[in-house]
C-alpha cells in the first residue's frame, strides 16, 4: 500500500507541474502577443516619394536607402512610387499623391513662378547633363548652323535650359517633341536632339552610331551648370512635416553614399526594381547610367555640401528663366530653399 501511495502522490505533483506548466507557457505567450501587437501598431510616420521618370539607375540612391532600411532606421516609412509616362510628378504633388518629388532646379522654379507653392529641401545633383547632339553626316558642327532645323526635345519637360540657349543665340528652330526614344533622330527625322548624357545620348551609341560620328554641345560648357535633380514638397508639406523630411534627406544622401561605394550591389538593385515594374531592364546601359548620375552628384569645382543648394545656382537659374520668360522671379532664394535641420 505504501508503494500505490506514494506513487499516487508523485503522481498527482506531476499533474499539477504540468498544469502550472501550462499556465506559465500560456501566460508567457499571451504577454508576447501584446507586445507585438504594440509594435506592430506603433506604425512609422509615412513619406510617398516621387521621382521624376520610371525606374532606373538615375534613382539608384533612393531604392537603396529603402532597400537597406535607411529610411526605418530614421524612423520614417518611405513609400517610393514612379509616375507614369503621361503622368507627370507634379500633378502627383498636387493632388497629394505624393509628399516629396524629385525636379529639376529649373522645372521646380518655373512652376513656382506659375503658382505651385514648392519648395527645394535638397539638392542631390549639382550639375546639368544637357546635351544637344547631331550627327557629323548632318554638316551641322556649330550651334548657329541649328538655325531653322528641327531640334527633337522631350514632351515630358525639362526643356527650360535648351530653349533658353537657341533664344539666347537668336535661332530660329523648330522643336519636334519627343516621348522617350531616339528613333527620329536615328532616322533623320530630325537634325537635333536634346539629351543627357547618362541616358540618350548612351541609347544613340547602343543604337549604331560611333561617338567619333557625333557632334555634342554640352550646355554645361556653354554657361548653362544649372543642378538638376532636387528634392521638393509643398510649402503646407514642408511646415507639417520638417522632421520627417529632414531624416527623408540624411537617409537619401546616406543611400546615394552606400551607392557610390558599392556599385555593383546598387546596380543590382536597380534592375530588380525595374523588373518588378515592368520596364526594360539593360545592365549596360544602366550601368553607364548609374557612373554618369553619380559623377553629377560628385560637387566637383564646386564649395557645396551634399544635398544642398547654392545661392548663385538658383540666381543663375533665375536669370535664365526670367530671359526666357520676361517675367522677374517674386521670390527669394530663402523663400525657395529650405536649408536641412542642422
């Protein structure tokens, strides 16, 4: 009987170590439930990032700051959605469908002037990668023999800089609007075409034709350095929002670091994004494309610090516009650049 006892005794503490057990997993899990769910709803304050044009390695900086969680690790979520080709990033700003957009200098200040209330919140590009191209077959080797030829620009915009230089040269010519490839100059469609350097002016190369057969004005030769790709929102965007956009920037300008040293990861990146989208991938081409962006960025003989803008780019800019336009810029450059938080 001593035996059956003490068995049943041991017996019965085992059950009950299991029940207790039971109740201490039971009790552990119900707690790191709640603290996931608590993280889960703690949600980042949300950015919608739109840059100018479709995927490509133009934007390398901005897939790897997201790709390698710069932007969380700022503390912000970065949503990055292109436009379409006949869907322009500034009719996303407006109807606020995006809350940061990439432009350049002188698109973003020509809106301004026609009553977008923008403003720069960082300047990643310091240079201009216009070119105007001809053929040397054309006969065409000097800017004045572009007088009553027909200059292929693109439809999208960022055409300020080019019209500005034939206004300024007192040209005559006629410019043939083109969506996004360079067919018809290919074809002698037309006897000019406007450019850049990290992407048509490489896509006419790719397409048959030597650089030692092509004649190309560089507009940052010709007194036209103006910086391109800018970061922008809307005034009423800027005053909600100073902090997340400031750690938006850092967390760009980190992820345009990362790019420059890391070229060949970047690259990949790249055209993983442009797969998912559906757009025609080239490793060559966005490889070139990728070398020329980052030498943009490169300051080079310029006194400026990463991501900022200068005072005597934007007063260029100005004086371009307003030749072309006739209409004097009401704004000043403090009104339109707001320097980061330090």
């Amino acid at each position: 009987m001593g035996i059956i006892h003490n068995f049943k005794t041991q017996f019965y503490i085992c059950l009950k170590m299991r029940n207790l057990n039971h109740y201490i997993l039971k009790f552990t899990a119900t707690v790191l439930f709640c603290f996931i769910s608590l993280f889960a709803g703690a949600q980042l304050p949300k950015l919608i990032f739109s840059p100018q044009w479709l995927p490509q390695a133009q934007f390398a900086g901005y897939y790897i700051a997201k790709e390698r969680g710069f932007y969380k690790e700022a503390g912000i979520d970065v949503e990055i959605v292109h436009p379409t080709t006949s869907l322009q990033v500034t009719a996303m700003l407006k109807s606020g469908k995006a809350d940061v957009i990439s432009l350049f200098l002188t698109t973003a200040m020509t809106c301004k002037n026609q009553g977008l209330d923008i403003v720069n919140i960082g300047q990643i590009s310091q240079h201009s990668a216009i070119l105007i191209v001809t053929k040397k077959s054309s006969g065409i080797s000097e800017l004045k023999q572009l007088n009553g030829k027909k200059i292929g620009v693109w439809k999208s915009g960022f055409d300020e800089l080019p019209k500005a230089l034939i206004a300024e040269k007192n040209l005559k010519v006629e410019w043939v609007p083109i969506l996004s490839t360079v067919n018809l100059f290919m074809l002698d469609g037309i006897d000019a075409m406007t450019v850049m350097s990290y992407n048509e002016y490489d896509q006419i190369i790719n397409s048959g034709l030597d650089e030692n057969e092509l004649n190309v004005f560089p507009l940052a030769d010709l007194g036209y350095d103006i910086p391109e790709d800018g970061l922008y929102c809307l005034r009423s965007t800027y005053e909600k929002k100073k902090s997340e956009l400031n750690k938006f920037l850092i967390s760009t300008l980190k992820g345009w670091q990362y790019t420059t040293e890391n070229k060949d990861s970047a690259l990949n990146i790249v055209l993983q994004t442009m797969q998912l989208a559906h757009v025609p991938a080239n490793k060559a081409h966005q490889d070139w494309m990728l070398g020329k962006t980052l030498e943009l960025i490169n300051p080079g003989h310029k006194t400026v610090k990463p991501g900022e803008l200068l005072e005597t780019d934007f007063m260029n800019a100005a004086t371009i516009i307003n030749k072309r336009d006739k209409s004097s810029s009401t704004y000043l450059f403090t009104d339109f650049y707001k320097k980061p938080i330090e």
